[in-house]
C-alpha cells in the first residue's frame, strides 16, 4: 500500500512538473485523461455514449460530451430534437460534462474544441451515410488531419437492422 501511495505521489508530482512546462513553453501535449465524446440525434448514439463513459472510467478520464449545432445545415426534426435532448441527458447522468457549440465546419469544431479543452481520447460513432464519397473524406478522416495528437476511437454502429444483415452474412 505504502509503495502504491509513494507511485501515486511520484506520477502527480511528474504530471505537475509536465504541465509546468507544456504552459511554459506553449505545448500542444497533456498529462491527465480527458475524454471527449460526440453526441448527436442518432438513435445508436446512447450505445456510443455508454462506451464513452465505460472508457473514461476505465481511463481514469474526465468524460465531457461534445454536440456541435450547424445552423446551415441542420433542421432537426421533433423526433431528432427529442433524441438528441435524450442522448445529452444520458450523457449528464452517466457523469459527462455536456457542452454544445456552433459552426459550419464539424470537424474543425470537434477539433478546436479537444485542443482547447485538453481532451486525450475521442470517442465518436461510425455515420454509415457519410461514407467518403468522390474522394471527399470523411468527418474521421478530417478529425486525424485536424488533430494529429488526438487518439480516437470510432464506435461501430449496431443497429438492430445491421445486426441481422451482419448474421444474414454469416450464414
């Protein structure tokens, strides 16, 4: 125990000095976790947001959850509105700080926001309709370009419907 305590204190105090330095020298790297996670009026978004949350304990990380609003292009519908309102709730109640910003171009939005807030990790779920079409990439293809230092983990999407043509496959 007394040698568990003495690591612990050792880590700290490393992760003080780091942070001193990375503020000293205007770094763009963190010592603590940080988790960010994307929430949007998906119906499969709850599954992304309750991994999101596992991770972040498993992680020892702060969970903040991520909804970026486009005013050009989004017209949520009432059931979309609803969903959404949910999935934040969710969120929140499963210890995420919710924090939802604006602007026309999501991934940079996703992107600003985790280097300005610290976040390490990013969990977000696979859109299967924003395949990369015409050699246009996709929102995770953007987020690597934007955010070299950023791990992130792409959840795949389990729908009802997916999993019965996944076992149609198999047989």
């Amino acid at each position: 125990a007394l040698r568990e305590i003495a690591l612990r204190r050792c880590a700290d105090r490393v992760n003080l000095l780091s942070e001193e330095a990375r503020a000293k020298s205007n770094r763009d790297y963190h010592t603590g976790e940080s988790e960010l996670v994307c929430v949007s009026p998906s119906a499969t978004n709850p599954t992304i947001v309750r991994t999101a949350s596992r991770m972040a304990q498993a992680f020892h990380a702060e969970l903040c959850a991520l909804y970026v609003r486009n005013p050009d292009a989004e017209d949520l519908s009432e059931d979309d509105e609803h969903r959404l309102h949910a999935n934040l709730d969710l969120a929140e109640s499963l210890g995420a700080h919710v924090v939802t910003v604006t602007g026309d171009d999501v991934a940079y939005q996703i992107a600003e926001y985790a280097r300005i807030s610290g976040a390490s990790k990013l969990v977000m779920g696979r859109n299967t309709a924003a395949r990369s079409t015409f050699g246009r990439p996709t929102l995770a293809d953007r987020l690597i370009a934007l955010a070299p230092n950023l791990d992130i983990y792409i959840i795949p999407d389990r729908s009802p419907m997916r999993a019965r043509m996944a076992r149609g496959r198999r047989r």
